[in-house]
C-alpha cells in the first residue's frame, strides 16, 4: 500500500473514532439508570474529604509489618504470650528468629484481646515431616480463644500432597470451610496466613447480634471470603455461639506424633 494511502486511512479511522467518543459533558440535566441529575448538580456534591484515612507507612516488602502494627512475634522472644493452661510464660522455643512449638508444654496465647483485626502469621511444617492425614504438622490458629479448649480454629496442616478431609485441611475453618483451592507449598518452606477477622457481636442477653466472619489469604492466595462462621470449632458435634468478649489470639500445641511445626513474623492490626 502506497505510504500515502496508508496514512489517509489512518487518519479516516482516527476522524471516526473520534467521532464516537462521547460529546463534552455539558451541564444540561440527563438522565442516567432512571435518576434525573439536578441543574444545578456539580461534580463536588460527591466528593468526600472527611474523615481523610490516616497515614499508614507499609512494610519495605511484602509481610513486613506497617507502621500501626502491633508486633507479637518478631523473631526474639515470646514477651507477648503465655501458656494457655495457666497463663505463665509461654514455654514453646524461641530460636533462629522462629518459634518452634513445645507439644508437651500445650497452647500459647496472646496477652493482648482483640475483637476486629487483620493478622499476618508465618509458618513452617519441618522437612523430615512425618505421619499422614491430620497427623501431619497439624496446629491452629485459634482466631478468638474463647475457653481453655473454645475458639474459632483456622487450621494449620501439612496439606501439600496429603489428604484428609477438606474441611479439616489448611485454610479451613476446622470442620466449617473449605478452601477455595490448596497454595500449599511444601514441607519445608514457609506459608503464609493473612487473615481479616470480624469478631460475633453479642446482644448481652447471650444472643447473637451478628456472626464472626473470616477471609483468609494463604500464601496470598484467596481461600475464605468473608465467610461466616457457625460458631466456635467442634471436633465432635455442630459448631455452636456462646457470648464472650475481645478474646486472645492462640497457637496450638497438637497432640500429633509428628515432629512440631514453627512460626515466625506475627503481627496484627485491630480494626476497632
Ligand atoms: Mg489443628
């Protein structure tokens, strides 16, 4: 095609498309779904400046935790959590900048309660894992610890190559959800939960107002979406609500022969 006639339909097609673009907003009233704009109807009548969203300076990578965070496990000590059975120092070892759990010495959990919050956990089933099925790096990450043995479980679990049943795999709301899908890596490298959690509201009257909700990211993969849980976990039996309060954050010891998992970087955010 000669260069000419080239650019001449190049411009032909310019001059049309043009012509298809919408015409300059003018200031006439229009209707748009149905709703007739006012006249007198400006662009600023829409606009929000308050309450402007405070400044929040994320972390240099991925995981790291932003500048609101509240840290409870950085890698040096276990100053913000205790034994759940009595409530003296937590007794899982601290090495490496990672937290490895103590099987004998039971649950730990945080000092601080949280209703609303958005948490990051790290963990780590070992290499030389062993076992099978819930047998396998199992742990939790109890949401809200709402009694000695009561809370709201997100489960932890080799589930790379291992089956089990699908809502008692990682990522599950134990034997209430099931995940999405399975970004499981193996054994041996570090997974990531990031959750946003809506605690249950209670009426006082030990009725439920609203449920507690779950969305969970593992490995920044989507596995729950704002799903709603029925109650606490059961292991045997329906889940059920039981009112309570701003409720620690617990790590389970599991009863599990298998050589015990670790944790690292834990930090949350409360949302109220
Ligand atoms: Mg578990």
């Amino acid at each position: 095609m000669p260069k000419s006639m080239s650019f001449c339909l190049a411009f032909t097609a310019v001059a049309i498309f043009s012509a298809a673009l919408p015409a300059k907003q003018s200031a006439r009233p229009r209707s748009e779904d149905g709703q007739t704009v006012s006249r007198t109807a400006k662009p600023e009548d829409t606009e929000l400046w308050q309450p402007a969203p405070r400044v929040v300076t994320p972390g240099a990578e991925y995981g790291a935790p932003p500048s609101d965070a509240i840290i409870l496990f950085d890698g040096k000590n276990l100053d913000q959590w205790v034994s759940s059975k009595d409530k003296s120092p937590a007794k899982w070892m601290v090495a490496s900048g990672v937290v490895t759990v103590n099987k004998a010495a039971g649950d730990i959990e945080t000092k601080r309660k949280f209703r609303n919050y958005q948490l990051h956990i790290e963990w780590r089933v070992p290499e030389n894992v062993t076992g099978s099925g819930q047998a396998r790096g199992n742990s939790g990450v109890f949401l809200a610890a709402t009694g000695p043995d009561d809370g709201y479980e997100l489960q932890v679990l080799d589930s790379y190559e291992n089956q089990t049943y699908v809502n008692g795999m990682a990522g599950s709301i134990y034997k209430q959800s099931i995940p999405f899908v399975n970004p499981t890596r193996r054994p041996g490298e570090w997974q990531i939960y990031d959750v946003v959690w809506t605690a249950p509201a209670f009426g006082g009257d030990g009725s439920l107002k609203s449920p507690a909700y779950a969305t969970v990211f593992f490995n920044g993969v989507l596995v729950d979406n704002h799903f709603e849980l029925k109650g606490v976990t059961r292991y045997i039996g329906q889940p059920y609500y039981r009112e309570h309060g701003a409720a620690p954050i617990r790590l389970q010891a599991h009863g599990d022969p298998s050589p015990p998992i670790s944790f690292r970087n834990i930090w949350v955010r409360e949302l109220d």
